[in-house]
C-alpha cells in the first residue's frame, strides 16, 4: 500500500506499456533492440530500467516513464529485486526535479527492497541516491556517510565507474565543509579511478565539474576554467543536459569572481536554459539568482526582477515549509523504524539470553536433586546445595534487574534519538533560513534601486504608467519580505513544538481553575475586530470537582488550543453574518471514573471529512500563513498519550463544533 501510494505521488502508474523515445545515444540504441528481443520475465525488467537510464541526464520524463512500466512488470513477476530498481530510478528523477519529499520516500523504499533481496548493487544505488538527497538539503556529514557506505558496496560488486562517482560526490561534500585538501585528495582519487576506462562516461563530466570547483576554491582560476570546458567536452559526448548546466552555472560564478559580467551573464543564460529543459531546480535557483545580481548590476531592474522570481520559485519548490515537515515526518518515521528494529532485535536477544539461563537453572536443579537424593545425611552436601539454590536465587534477581534496566535504557535510548535527529534537522532548517532573508536583502536592494528611479528635478511631471508600475513593484516586494519573514518564523515555532518531550510529573490540579485560566488567556490572543458583537461565554462548571493527576502546563496548552479554535471559528463566521450572536460554551462534569469537559462554537462547523483530519499533524483549514496546523495535534497527544484520557470532535458544517475531553480521575 505503502509502494503504491508513493508511486502515484511521483506522477501515476503506467498500466500499459509506452512507446520508446528517439535514441539518445548509441547506446540507447543497443540497449533498446536488446529490450524487444528480450522476453518477458525478470530479465526484461532489466533491461527496461537499463534502458531507462540512458535517458536520465538529457529526457528524465522518458526515464521516469521506463521505471514505472519497469516496476509494472516487476510487480507482475513478483520480482522485487526489480520493483526495488525501479522504485530507485523514480527516486534519482523526483530528486532532480526538486521533489525532495517523494525522493527521500522512493528511496527509502527501494533501500529496505534491496536489502530484503540481498541486491547490493541496488543498495548502493539507493545509498548514494540518499547521499544526494543529503547535499542537496545541505547537510553534508550525512550525505558522506551515505557515499562512503555505497563506494563500499560498489567495491565489493566491482563497479568501478561508481566507486569514482561516490568519491567525487565526497569531494564535492568536502569542499563545501571548506576541508579543501581532503575535497581534492577524492577528486584525484575519482579522476585517477575514471582514467583506466574508455570513454565516454557519464561520471566524467561530474568529477571533472568537480574538480573545477576544488580548483577555484584553491584560487587556480586557469585550471578552475580548463577543467570547466573539459566536462563540457564530456556532456557532449553523452547528451548529459543536467551535468551541462551544472558546469555552465560554474563558468557563469567564476567569471563573476573574475569581474567578467558579459561572460558572466552569457554562461548563466545558458545554464538557466539548459537546467529548465531538464526540470533541473537546483541549477535554476542558482542561475536564477546570478542572473539576478548581474541584471541589477547593470541596473536592468526588470529583468533582475523576473530572474529573482524565478529564483524565488525554484527555491520554494525545493525548500519551501511544506516539504520540509514532509520530510521532517519521513525522516522521523524511518528513524523511528529503525530504532523498532533495534530494540526488537535487543529484546529477541534478551529472550534468547533468559531461555538458556532457564535450562541452565533446570540443569542445575536436576542436579540439586541428585545430590540431595544421594547425600541426605550428609551435612556437607546439604550445605553445598543450599548455597547453590542462594546462587540461583540470586542469578535470577540479577536477570531481572537486567531486563529492568534494558527496557530503562531502551525508552532512554529513543528518547535520545529522537532529540538528536530533531536537533539535526533543525539545524539544517535553520540553515536554510538564510536563504528567505537573502531574497529579503535583494527585494530591499531592488526596491531601493526603484525608488532611485523617481523624478529627480522639482516641478517634473507627475509619474508616467510606467513608472507607477515601478511603485506597484516596490509595495509587492515589501509585502514579499514581510511573508518571508513570517515563513522564518514559522519554522522554528512549529519545530520547537513538536520537540517538547512532557516529561513533567503530574500533579493534583484543579481542573475548573485551569479552564477558566485558560480560557481568559485565549480570550486576550483572539480580540475581535472594531464595534463587532462581544462572544457570549456560557460557563457551566461542576462544583467541588475533585482534583485530577494532569502536567498543568501540558494540559492547559491543550485547552487553549480548544479555545483558541473555537473564539477563530465564531470570528469567521462573525464577519460574514453581521446580525450573528458568537456564543462559545464550556461545560465540565463528572462521569463514571473520569471528568468530561465539552467546548462548544455556533461557528463555521466543518464537514465530516474535515473532522475525520482535524488531529493530523500540520492540517488546517486556516488560509496560508494563518496556522500551522499543529494545535490540535499536539493537543490530541498531550490529552491521550500524556494524560491517558481523550479527545473527540463532533461538527455540523454552518451550525456548531463540539470537543469532548474525557481525563481519567
């Protein structure tokens, strides 16, 4: 279920067999008449995904389209080590494509297909898929891990262009952690590798590319240059339109650095041109952002305007807040996968451990009673049997405690976990915020640039149409910081909530005063507009309730959230009914072993499919850039998973919205 859901998020399913592309190369030729003489079983799978790949760097739709006919057919055959290739090939295409997210998903499929099928050079492959992912997100420790493990695997299947790939990818990982000699000791190591095979090769290009850059770290800009044009020569040779661009952007940078704008903005033109045909947005953000600097340079603002959109799109569709939690949610689940694995794994030993020291205490005793039988009346032997029941007894205690202390140091172990792969994350998101202030600087430094534009001498006319273009332009890009900004800001809060552990003891609280707390702190954070109606509070609280166990701080969190909601349900609908009376209810009682809290709204209501979603995480029904939706998730898990009580909604769309809170007292 899992495979096909994420199939049908990276563009549908072909049920029937597509027609194959022009050639690209020679030897997609070959490997086509090798794919329709083959027949149909395992090998044509095979074959299909061969031929697929010759199409990645220059058409990856035919590429993407061959890997799911591909994996039609696996699935057909039952063939899993196919099925996880496939899954592989639709990964590096959704990657190349800026869908990170569904990448990382594919991925992390096709690894754990691969190692259920023992295909190591399908792990591989997924491996140093999964280290790309990791450079592209910046976080460049773990994509070395990951192609350190996959040029072991390479090795040990003798694939030696692949070896070379990985190597020049650690380079690459290297010389943006600014460790410039172990950057060029990989990328020596990688050309040195790729020099013993004919060519062309498709690895060629990336790490003479590579090299390049290591060189103009390095202030070699001849060299830098030279090794430029050679991976050029190479794209050439293999039609590899995405290694093109790449090395077209790095002779764009470098002859910025060199203060040479015409050949600048010449190799940037070409870079973004060549980087679009291929859906590649990595280069298009990078060229789209060079190409920004050098038209407002020139002072050419439209034209640095349109390029700076483009930039801000490309960059977006990688990195925007939403495939950031999609991958925030994915990263965390397959974490805490294999966190289960190892703790099942630990706990099979602990039982296998338990079992042998059982038969050893019924050898033992059968031992014991033995020697009782036969030496009854002497003491010695008494003795002796005695101290070793003792010693048992005691064997036995210490196993216990072991288990106690295993189990303890497993909750310890995830919860450790847990923060170091939120912290992680969070940093690389932090990161990433730079770019969102960046665009900020370059909207401000545009938007001042317009404003220079204005008429400089007294009495001149009024501004033209143009220039009041230029005005309308301004006001956009300051509205354009204000929600960059606010997306900044965004970030870190909802990352910061999901990081609390409530760990707190609880303690007897008075349930009837934290709702009214509660409730006056929602009242104050959700005024309502000028002269509107005031919300009608009906309070009905139950007299001498007795205290409940709760976390004060977690609970009232909750509340607030229930609150919060309810005042933003009544406003909505408040501003479209001008005669309406907002009324919000809160009710406690008590119940068979447990307090029942209700809140209810007359607000908007929400339909049954709406409520069905409401306790997911990062779902709202709130406009973009209003919520987060992470209230009544974290709500939900502060009431269940915290507190061992409830919590149910019951809605009509356009009458009322009722959340049912039951705690344990």
């Amino acid at each position: 279920m899992l495979v096909a859901r994420w199939l049908v998020l990276s563009g549908g399913l072909l049920l029937a067999a597509q027609p194959l592309r022009a050639a690209q190369t020679p030897a997609t030729d070959s490997l086509r008449r090798v794919y329709e003489r083959t027949l149909a079983d395992s090998s044509r799978v095979l074959a299909l995904l061969k031929l697929a790949y010759t199409y990645r760097a220059s058409k990856p739709d035919s590429t993407m389209a061959l890997a799911q006919q591909a994996w039609q057919l696996a699935r057909r055959y039952n063939f899993d080590k196919g099925r996880g290739r496939a899954q592989s090939m639709m990964g590096i295409v959704l990657r190349e494509r800026g869908e990170l997210p569904k990448a990382f998903a594919n991925q992390t499929i096709a690894l754990q297909l691969s190692r259920d099928t023992h295909d190591l050079e399908g792990e591989a492959a997924s491996l140093n898929a999964l280290g790309n992912i990791s450079f592209d997100l910046r976080q460049y420790r773990q994509a070395i891990r990951y192609y350190e493990l996959s040029q072991a695997l390479f090795q040990r299947t003798h694939q030696s262009a692949w070896v070379a790939g990985a190597l020049t990818n650690q380079g690459s990982c290297y010389e943006r952690l600014n460790v410039v000699d172990s950057a060029l000791l990989r990328q020596r190591q990688a050309q040195d590798l790729l020099a013993r095979f004919p060519r062309p090769k498709l690895a060629e290009a990336l790490a003479l590319r590579n090299m390049g850059r290591v060189q103009a770290r390095l202030g070699h800009y001849p060299e830098a240059l030279s090794y430029y044009r050679r991976s050029l020569r190479e794209t050439a040779l293999t039609n590899d339109l995405r290694n093109r661009s790449m090395a077209y952007y790095r002779m764009a940078d470098l002859y910025h650095t060199l203060h040479q704008p015409d050949s600048s903005l010449l190799y940037a033109r070409r870079a973004l041109q060549t980087a679009q045909r291929v859906s590649y947005r990595i280069t298009v953000l990078d060229a789209g952002n060079l190409l920004a600097r050098l038209y407002q340079a020139r002072n050419n603002l439209d034209s640095a305007y349109r390029y700076q959109g483009l930039a801000i799109a490309a960059h977006d569709s990688l990195f925007g807040p939403d495939k950031f939690r999609q991958l925030q949610l994915l990263a965390f689940n397959e974490q805490q996968r294999q966190l289960q694995q190892r703790a099942e794994h630990k706990l099979q030993t602990a039982s296998y451990q338990r079992m042998a020291l059982l038969a050893a205490l019924g050898f033992c005793a059968l031992i014991a009673a033995s020697l009782w039988r036969t030496n009854y009346h002497q003491r010695r032997a008494n003795r002796l049997l005695n101290e070793r029941n003792a010693e048992i007894e005691a064997q036995r205690n210490a196993l216990d405690q072991a288990l106690t202390e295993l189990r303890t140091m497993q909750d310890q172990l995830v919860a450790a976990e847990k923060w170091s792969f939120v912290g992680e994350l969070s940093a690389g998101i932090a990161h990433e915020l730079q770019n969102p202030l960046a665009f900020m600087r370059n909207f401000a430094a545009v938007s001042e640039a317009l404003l220079d534009q204005g008429p400089a001498l007294p009495g001149a006319d009024q501004p033209s149409g143009l220039e009041q273009k230029i005005m309308a332009g301004l006001k956009q890009n300051l509205r354009e910081i204000s929600q960059h900004g606010q997306r900044a800001s965004s970030i870190i809060t909802n990352m910061l909530a999901h990081a609390r552990t409530g760990s707190s003891a609880p303690e007897p609280t008075d349930l009837n005063a934290l709702l009214a707390e509660s409730l006056r702190l929602a009242g104050l954070s959700t005024p309502g507009p000028a002269g509107a109606a005031a919300v009608q509070l009906d309070v009905e609280l139950a007299p001498h309730l007795e205290p409940v166990p709760a976390v004060p701080q977690e609970l009232g969190r909750a509340f607030l959230n229930l609150f919060t909601n309810a005042l933003h349900a009544v406003r909505h609908r408040q501003a479209d009914e001008p005669t309406y009376q907002p009324v919000v209810r809160v009710q406690t009682r008590r119940a068979e072993g447990a307090v029942e809290i209700r809140v209810r709204d007359n607000g908007i209501g929400m339909s049954a499919e709406v409520a069905a979603q409401v306790f997911q995480p990062f779902f709202t029904t709130k406009p973009m850039g209003e919520g987060t939706g992470l209230g009544l998730s974290l709500s939900y898990d502060i009431i269940t998973k915290g507190h061992g009580g409830t919590l149910t909604v019951e809605s009509e769309e356009g009458e009322f919205t009722e959340f049912t809170v039951r705690l344990p007292a």
